[in-house]
C-alpha cells in the first residue's frame, strides 16, 4: 500500500460515515448522552481529511498516517471520535519509518492502534468500539501468520470481515445494547470507516459525499432510539472537554490523568509532542481546568450538562412514545350515543375543538394531510356509537370518508374543508336530535360562514393571470386566490371587508404561530377602527402553522 493509497482511503471514509452519520446516531443509547456518536465520529475524521487533502502523491505512506493521526487528535470529539483517534495514532506508529506498507506492517499497526486506545480508557467495557477493533486486530495478526504471503488488501478485508463480526456480537457483550435493540454506535461507525477505505484499497474511486447524509436506512436490529459509549448510568454531571497546549513536552500526563481519575471517570488523555487531548465526566470541571493549566494554555474547551441532556432526551422519547400510543383502542360504550372527531393543527384551535366537544383531535391540515389510518385509529379511540368526522380541509375529506368502510362503528363525515366550518358544525350539533338530524344541520352549518386566509407564496407563480412573487403575503377567499401584497395587517383587512356583506355580525380571526401578541393586537386595533362598530370581533390565538390568519366570518 502506498502513501497515496492510504489517503485516498482515509479520504473515502470520511465521505462515506458523513453520509451514513445519521444511521450511526440513531444507535445512540441513553442515559450517557456524551454527543452523537457518528457526527462525532464523521467531524473527528473529516478534519484528517481536511489535512490529506493537501497531501502529495508521492508521500511515504508513514508520513500519511502521521499526518492523519495528529489531524484526528486536534479533531477528536466525544469519546468515540477521541477513541477513532487513538486507533489511527497507534496505526500511524506501527506504519513509522515504512514508505509503503504490506498486510504485516497494517496487522502489527492496528494493533498498536488498539492498544493506545485500551490503555487511554479508563474502565475499558467489551461490546464497544474497543472490542469490534480488537478483534478484528486479532484476526488480522492471526492471518497474517498463517498467510505470509498476503498483500495490504487481504489483510484490511480480513480486518473488515472480522470487524463486521465483532459488530454483530456487541449486543450479547452488552446488556445495555441487547436491551435497546441495537449493535454498539461507535464499533458501527469504525465498520463504515473500514468500508470507505476498502473502496478505495479494492481499486475503486474515493466514494463522495452525499448532498444530504443517509437517514438510518436498514437498522442493524431495530431502530428505537440507543446509546453506546461505555458507562450504563450518569454518576457524575458534566462532560468536560480541553485540549492543553503543552508548555513543558517533559512534563508527564500520566499525572493530569491520575488526578482527573480522582475527580470523575470516563478519563481519556492521549497526548503527543504538541498537545494533550482530555476528556472527562466531573462534577469538577473547574478543577479539571485548572490542573490541565498546570501543563500549558488550553484550548477547544467544552462543557456539557448531562443530565440536562438525559432528561431533555428522556422527554422527547417520552413524548415520541404517546404520540405512538395517542389513539389507543376503545370499545364502543352503548352508553355513548355520539363521539367526535376532528383534523386540527395548532394548540389554540385543538383547545377551542375539545372545548366544542371534540374528543381526538387528529394532527394535521394544509400540507401534512393525515393518512386513513391516522383518521381511523382516532375513530376506533372514540368510544361512541356513532363518530362524527370533521376533516377542516378539502384534501383530507376523501381519507376521511374511507374509515366509514374500515371502521367498527358508525362513521358520519361532515365534509368541512375550513376550521372555522369545523366550528359552526360543532356549534350546530343537537344532542336531542337523531345521527341524520345532526348531519344534515351540521352540513348546513357549513354555509354559514366564510374562510378568509392569509399564508405566503412559495414559490413564484401564475394564477388567473396574476403573476406571484415567491415570499409574497397571498389572501385566499373560500379557498380562492383574491389578491396578493406586502403589508400583512392591510391584506387582512382587505380579505376581511371582501367577505362581509349588509348581514355580517361577527368576525373572528385566528392568528397563527408566527404572530405574536403584540402583531394580533395591532390587527385588532385596525380591525376595530376600520369595521362597523356593530361586528362583533374576537381575536384567538390558534397557534396554527402555514396561515398568518385564518379569518371567519358569519
């Protein structure tokens, strides 16, 4: 292998777990959330490649390695980018001296590689990324013996092999893993990273980077949400990052890392004639500071509050799992003669819906129409006799209408395509009355009012010969295009006056997400100026998302 081969490899590989970093992090496991292990990983590698990039082709091959081992250093992030870069610091000095490399000269440099990195963990755990590169270190020093003959190729593919199977292992080493579902992040990420490179080693091109990274594509056994670095529980609070640069070259780092030992654990410290690179869990992380100030200037400093970040994660998948489990199965109770259903986006108006009566309210509106199944599973939560649909947009009515043919109870669908017509419904319902009663009267009910809304041009456009400008503020009367402009309060009101006629009484004008209080009581204070004394206007904040407004009138 020659020097040109060995960056061309590197280089690939940091293309190639760029790409697949988001599959990487996915296999992230709580409660130790020390950084997503595959960006780590994929920014630790990226800023050897960013050196490599300048390297010549006719470089000695040790001249390479050491190039990308002390870029890998000065880049490493988390624990698994600074046990990325170790693997390469030790694979670089087993390469020293050597112009080019055979399959003895990688075997005996990866396992120095692994070395480095044992010795720099503290409490080494198997089922890691340390336990997928020792193995396959191992195998490869076992072939190399028993095939002397072998190339540089023979030996990163029996390394790659090797390291697949050690992968696939680290659930049973690691009850954690097992647990979760999942194979180890980091010994996932350091397998990409020996595929980028055999790409290039097999006589392929540098494999190049995507425009947009792989999400988690085919899980490596599930993908519910994981975490591999080496500790199972939180014991101490923040996760404290430095680079120290070194002042004295004689002074011994074993001595910063003994008293970081002292102070907290998961304890990494590699070094080399310019820096010492730290990274450790404390409940100090001044005194960590400061006893690295002891050896030189510091530098790329980070400090992060884990158990913030537990329990900000702890929350989100608690919040992703009742999504999940938001419509739960029930029975139909005889003693419920009518239930209800409705298709909402924004807290406001769900509020206001389940203040009307509305039991599940359904996620959804303009562009993120929900499924039949979305508008099924709803129904089958609402435990009445008969369940009253209210799609509020004229693309959901047509899933809606298909849960009548899949649903175990009677399904009504109130053709609404506006939510101010999902409202005038709502209020036109008669407990008294029987199922055709109610669905003629709420039909009815949806005539009774006009839909006024104010949302922004996506793109430029055309419509009945008006030409629209991307980013433009565009008002749609009952779903149709009426006039386009700048000034949002003015549009409002123009949209508003063109929906009233001699019998309007109220008005009502729900202001979206991206309106503050402020922005709705200035509109307030125009509407109030500008319409008949005798409308009556209310304001709601709907939170809704796409529409400034959406204005009702009746």
């Amino acid at each position: 292998m020659k020097g040109s081969e060995l960056r061309d490899a590197f280089l690939s590989a940091a293309n190639h777990i760029g790409n697949l970093r988001q599959e990487i992090d996915a296999l992230n496991v709580f409660p130790v959330p020390d950084g997503d292990t595959g960006t780590n990983m994929s920014m630790t590698i990226a800023s050897a490649a960013r050196e490599l990039e300048r390297c010549s082709d006719d470089l000695p091959v040790c001249e390479v390695a050491q190039t990308a081992a002390s870029a890998l250093l000065r880049g490493a992030r988390g624990n698994s980018g600074v046990i990325l870069s170790l693997l390469f610091r030790g694979f670089a000095k087993g390469l020293a001296g050597y112009k080019e490399a055979g399959s003895e000269e990688i075997s005996n440099a990866l396992k120095l590689g692994v070395q480095a990195a044992y010795k720099a963990v503290m409490k080494p755990t198997e089922g890691t990324i340390l336990t997928v590169a020792r193995l396959a270190a191992e195998h490869a020093q076992d072939y190399c013996i028993q095939h002397p003959d072998a190339d540089a190729l023979e030996a990163f593919e029996e390394i790659y092999t090797a390291a697949q199977e050690a992968l696939a292992q680290t659930p049973e080493m690691l009850p954690v893993l097992k647990k979760a579902g999942v194979v180890d992040a980091g010994g996932r990420g350091f397998v990409v990273i020996l595929e980028g490179m055999l790409a290039v080693l097999r006589g392929g091109a540098v494999i190049a980077p995507s425009d947009t990274p792989a999400q988690a594509q085919e899980p490596l056994y599930n993908d519910r949400n994981a975490a591999g670095e080496y500790e199972g529980e939180i014991t101490f609070t923040y996760c404290t990052e430095f680079i120290v640069l070194r002042s004295d070259t004689s002074a011994d780092p074993l001595k910063l890392r003994a008293y970081l030992e002292s102070i907290g654990d998961c304890v990494v410290v590699v070094d080399d004639d310019e820096i010492i690179k730290v990274h450790v869990h404390t409940d100090n992380p001044g005194n960590a500071l400061q006893e690295g100030l002891k050896f030189g200037m510091l530098t790329k400093m980070k400090i992060e509050n884990m158990r913030q970040q537990h329990e900000a994660a702890s929350q989100a998948a608690q919040q992703s799992q009742k999504k999940t489990e938001k419509f739960p199965y029930a029975p139909v109770d005889e003693s419920q003669e009518y239930g209800f259903v409705a298709v909402a986006a924004g807290q406001g108006i769900e509020n206001l819906l389940k203040d009307l009566g509305v039991q599940n309210i359904v996620s959804g509106g303009q562009t993120m129409n929900p499924s039949t199944e979305d508008i099924l599973e709803a129904v089958q939560a609402t435990p009445a006799k008969t369940v009253f649909v209210l799609p509020n947009n004229k693309n959901i009515i047509m899933a809606a209408e298909q849960v009548q043919k899949l649903a175990d109870r009677k399904v009504c669908v109130v053709p609404s395509r506006t939510i101010p017509q999902g409202v005038c419904a709502m209020l036109a319902f008669d407990e008294s009355a029987d199922i055709s009663q109610n669905q003629l009267a709420m039909t009815k009910a949806l005539d009774g009012v006009s839909t006024g809304s104010l949302t922004f041009a996506a793109r430029d456009s055309e419509i009945d010969g008006r030409h629209i400008e991307q980013g433009e503020i565009i008002a749609l009367e009952n779903g149709k295009l009426t006039h386009a402009g700048r000034d949002l309060n003015r549009m409002a009101l123009k949209l508003t006056r063109s929906m009233m006629n001699k019998d309007s009484a109220f008005v009502t004008v729900y202001y979206g997400e991206d309106i503050t209080e402020e922005q709705a009581q200035e509109l307030e204070g125009l509407m109030r100026e500008k319409l008949p004394e005798d409308v009556e206007l209310t304001m709601l904040s709907g939170g809704q998302p796409v529409y400034y407004y959406i204005i009702a009138v009746e």
